[in-house]
C-alpha cells in the first residue's frame, strides 16, 4: 500500500504477551495475543480494512509482528514513542491504558504519518542485534573485571584468578 494518509489506520499497543488493536475511522476494539497466531488475526484485520498498522518501539516485542506483517504485504509502521506520548498531552489525555494507548497510537500516525518507519532491512536488523549484544556483553565484562578488583583489596579473590585472567 503506497498511500498511507487515507486514514484507514490500525494502532496497535504492543506488550510481550497482548497486542491491543484500535482501528480508525470505526473505532472498532480487540485484543489479540502477542504469538504467531495473533499476529495472524492483525494481518487479516488490516487486509480486510487495507489499513496501515502502527505501534511504537516496545524493546523488541514488536519485531515478530512487524517482520511477518511486512512479509504478508501489509504496510507497517514503527512510530516514536516521545512524539506518540508528546501528542497524548496536546490532546490533554491523561488516563494510561493499552486500549487507550492503541486508540493514541493509530490518531497520532493518521495525523503524522510521515513519523513512521519502514521495517529495516534484514541485514540491518541483524547487525543492530549483535552490536546490542556486543554492548551487553561489554558492559558484562566491565562488571565482572571491577567485582575482581573489589575481591582483590578485600583479600578474596583466590576464587577469581583463573576468570580474571580469561578476562583479561
């Protein structure tokens, strides 16, 4: 779907286990299970209504979605959760729900929907995921090593020399 300003949206608040689903222009409602079979049913929503589906960054909850509805060719859109929320208090709404947060997501992207982005490229994606990984594990060894240090000047690190040299 090229033209995305007809204002057939679904916004979806994404959460590791439920997908809370608001469509526009009829308001309708559902919540659909955060699993295969769940992302599914979104497909099937937005193929019935030729919708764009949005939702916000959710630290990765939601990829599957995002990658299998860009698979299944329905237009999908990952939109800024600060500007999502920025919009929320121009708008004055105050209450946090996921249903509400669904309804705030799918009005935000009718009325921006040049603020979405596009699926990265799989390539991308997966370099993405290992320097995220790279990071973490940094920020492991950095723990570890400093733990090692602390162990040293108490006198009890005899059980950390041969880490503390693998470490190293």
């Amino acid at each position: 779907m090229d033209d995305l300003s007809h204002g057939r949206v679904i916004g979806i608040d994404v959460s590791r286990d439920w997908l809370d689903v608001h469509c526009l222009p009829d308001g309708h409602c559902c919540r659909a299970p955060n699993t295969p079979a769940g992302h599914a049913v979104v497909a099937d929503l937005a193929r019935d209504r030729d919708a764009v589906v949005c939702f916000e960054s959710t630290g990765g909850q939601e990829w599957p979605l995002w990658v299998l509805l860009e698979a299944e060719g329905v237009a999908a859109r990952q939109v800024p959760p600060a500007q999502v929320k920025a919009f929320a208090q121009s708008r004055g709404t105050r209450a946090k729900t996921d249903r509400i947060d669904a309804e705030l997501i799918a009005r935000f992207f009718a009325f921006r929907p040049e603020a979405g982005r596009s699926l990265p490229a799989e390539k991308l994606r997966i370099l993405r995921a290992l320097t995220s990984k790279r990071a973490q594990l940094v920020e492991m060894r950095k723990r570890l090593l400093a733990q090692i240090r602390a162990h040293q000047k108490l006198g009890t690190a005899a059980m950390f020399e041969d880490l503390g040299t693998e470490l190293k």
